[in-house]
C-alpha cells in the first residue's frame, strides 16, 4: 500500500521539480551572457536618438529620479530631452522631447525636435504621427505656440487623424512646461549648493 | 524510413496547423502583417517547436503521466525564454516588431498540442521530423498571408529592408485595412475558402 503510494505522489512531484530546477539552470545561463548585450542595445537605442537630435553633442547623462536627459558638448550643457507619454487613439504614443538649454521662465521654452519612440496609431493615419511632415512642425517654436492651427496654434493637424495629431500636442504642452520646472529647480539647487 | 518522410509532409500538407487543424491562429492573424515578422515567427517557432520535441520524446519514458503537462509546459516556456531574451539581445528590431507574440509563443497549440499528441509516443528522429514539418506548415500559413497583407496593405514588398518591387498606383494610395487586424481575417478567410473550393484541402 505505502509502496504504490510512494510511487504514485512523490515522484511526479520530484520530477516536476528536478526539470524546474534545469529550467532555472538553462535560463540562468541565458540571461547571464544575454544581459550585457541587451543592455548595450537599450543604451545605443537612447544614443541613438539623442543624436538624432543633437547631431553635435558629444555626452549626455541621466538623472534617474527626475528622469530626464542632459545633453553636453565640450563640458556645456546645449539642451534637455525627456520622454513624454501621449493618450493616443490606438493606445499610449511615446514621444521623445529634446527641449533648447536656454530657459528661463514658462514663455521661452524652445522645443529642439521630438521623435516618436512607440506608439500604436492607425496604419496610414494616426500613424502618420512619426513622419517628419508632421514632427518638423514642432522644431524650433515656442511652447506657447503648440496647439493646433484651428485652436490658433502653429502645429497643423493630420486629416483623418485629429485625436492621434492632439493627443500629441496635449502632451507636449503639458508635459514640456512640467519638465521644464523639474529641470530649472534642479538647476536652481545645484547652483545654491555650488555658491 | 518512408515513416519518417510520411511525419514530414504530414506537417506541411495533410494536417498543416494552421490551414486545416486551425491551431496558432493567434500568432498567424497578429504578426502576418510584413514579410520580415513572418519570417521571424516562423524561425521562432521552428526553434521551440523542434527542441521541445526532442526533449519530450527524450524523457517520454521517464515522464509520470499525472505531470506530463506541467512537464511539457515548463520545457516549453524555458525555450521559449531563451528565444526571447536571445531575440532582445542580438536581433532588437525584429524583437520589437515581434512583441509580445514571443513569450505567447507558450500558449501556442501547435507546440503543446504537437508535445502531447506526437512527441511524448514516438522516438526522437520522428518527433524531429514531426517538428520541422509542423514548423514549415506554420511557415507557409503565415508567410502566403503576409505576401498578401503586406502587398495590399502597403503596395510594395520589402523582405528585409530591400524592396523586392512596387505596385505602380498601390503604393501612392494603399489598402491600409489589409494591416489591421480585420484584414488578417478577410486573408485567412479567403485562402482558406480557396483552397477548399480548389479541393487543395479536403474539408470534413
């Protein structure tokens, strides 16, 4: 009786387990040379698209609590960049915001560019969102001019995908001020902290 | 050795997953949208498909029949991560198309399905063969509705980043529904019917 039972309920349990263990075994090895390679393309993804910003810059570091990027050339800071996330008509859009060093106050924050990093927008509409048609409109203008051209603006909207094209433009209007403010008070404290 | 021949084409043609056994729809509808996902899929699965039949058909004999499921879902799951973090590291483009239908690729019923009915009873050199012609019916399924999708759809074909040729009038004004996910439907649904009517399939 005990002899049948030992069979019966230990040893599936112990060969679930045994081939538990050599699945944990495999995919330990895996990750570990995996890892590495990963991360490097992750950092290339985001240098990548730093670059495509600021086709100059030569370093840039990350603040990981304020979460957003400075970009430096020869030791001096030539602009910011940040990821901002937009309620797309398909689901969350990305976008990646590269904003000009040079701010003082909420009315003279220049927009450097933006690029889409994701997004999930109709195929041939709301996807025209990543073309340079209609991310170009952003580079170079004030912040206070993100709206669009209906709403006396200078961004003119995708036809036929106007919650994809104002989703954007919400987001960046918003978004840009708020990060702006987080990077000026950090800037404030360093510079406290320095004198 | 005509046996094993026979587990090969049984794959492709007489029992192909997709178009008559209707099994891994999932994968089929969402990733056929180009020919490169396609393609990506169909290495993926090919994989995962053929190592976890040579695993399970390893320890058929060993396996206690009460856990032989959970047995084949972890072996499955642990090729399948492999896959994945490999796919992540060395091919990021195609991984980010690809998404979240690798690790789906777990749930996928022509793996378990093809564990359980084929590899668990039979010996390696066969569960192989059974593999590789599973996969390649797999293959075939989902890249003919892919040509299609991505032809339609965007009125050019590019495998790879080179653009094989273009559709003089397709591709300045494209059938953009042919990539949603409605046009995955319409695709399979026509070809199926096709190959029916054709007699190619035999229904029933």
């Amino acid at each position: 009786m005990t002899k049948i039972n030992l069979k019966q309920e230990i040893v599936p349990v112990l060969f679930l387990t045994f081939i538990v263990c050599l699945s944990v075994i495999f995919l330990y090895a895996t990750n570990s040379v995996t890892e590495e390679y990963i991360k490097n393309t992750k950092n290339d993804a985001v240098k990548s698209m730093l670059k495509e910003q600021f086709s100059e810059m030569d370093d840039y570091s990350y603040d990981e609590k304020l979460e957003y990027y400075t970009i430096l050339l020869n030791d001096e800071i030539v602009g910011y960049a940040f990821v901002a996330v937009a309620n797309g008509y398909g689901g969350p859009i990305e976008l990646f915001v590269a904003l000009e060093s040079n701010f003082l106050d909420d009315d003279d924050i220049i927009i450097h560019g933006i690029s889409v990093v994701s997004h999930s927008e109709t195929p041939g509409l709301g996807e025209k969102i990543v073309e340079a048609s209609f991310s170009d409109q952003f580079t170079g203008i004030n912040v206070n001019d993100v709206a669009l051209t209906e709403d006396g603006g200078k961004i003119d909207s995708i036809s036929g995908a106007t919650i994809s094209s104002s989703a954007v433009v919400d987001a960046m209007f918003n978004s840009v001020r708020q990060k702006a403010e987080v990077i000026r008070n950090n800037i404030d404290l360093n510079s406290e902290e320095e004198s | 050795m005509k046996e094993i021949i026979e587990n090969l084409k049984n794959g492709i043609i007489k029992s192909n997953p997709v178009l008559i056994l209707l099994l891994g729809l999932c994968p089929t509808l969402a990733v056929s949208t180009s020919i490169d996902n396609a393609f990506g899929m169909t290495a993926a699965v090919l994989f995962v498909l053929i190592s976890s039949n040579i695993i399970v058909s390893l320890i058929r004999k060993y396996t206690p029949k009460r856990v032989r499921i959970p047995v084949f879902i972890v072996i499955i799951a642990t090729l399948v991560t492999i896959v994945d973090l490999t796919m992540q590291a060395f091919l990021p483009s195609l991984s980010e198309s690809l998404g979240i239908f690798i690790p789906l690729i777990v749930v996928n019923c022509i793996i378990l399905g093809r564990a359980e009915a084929f590899a668990s009873k039979n010996k390696v050199p066969n569960a192989i063969m059974d593999a590789v012609g599973m996969g390649i019916g797999f293959g075939i399924a989902i890249t003919t509705i892919s040509l299609f999708r991505e032809i339609l759809g965007t009125g050019n074909l590019e495998v790879f980043g080179i653009e094989l040729f273009k559709i003089p009038g397709l591709s300045e004004n494209p059938m953009p529904i042919f990539i949603l996910p409605m046009g995955a439907f319409l695709v399979i649904s026509i070809l199926l019917a096709t190959l029916r009517y054709t007699g190619v399939i035999k229904s029933g």
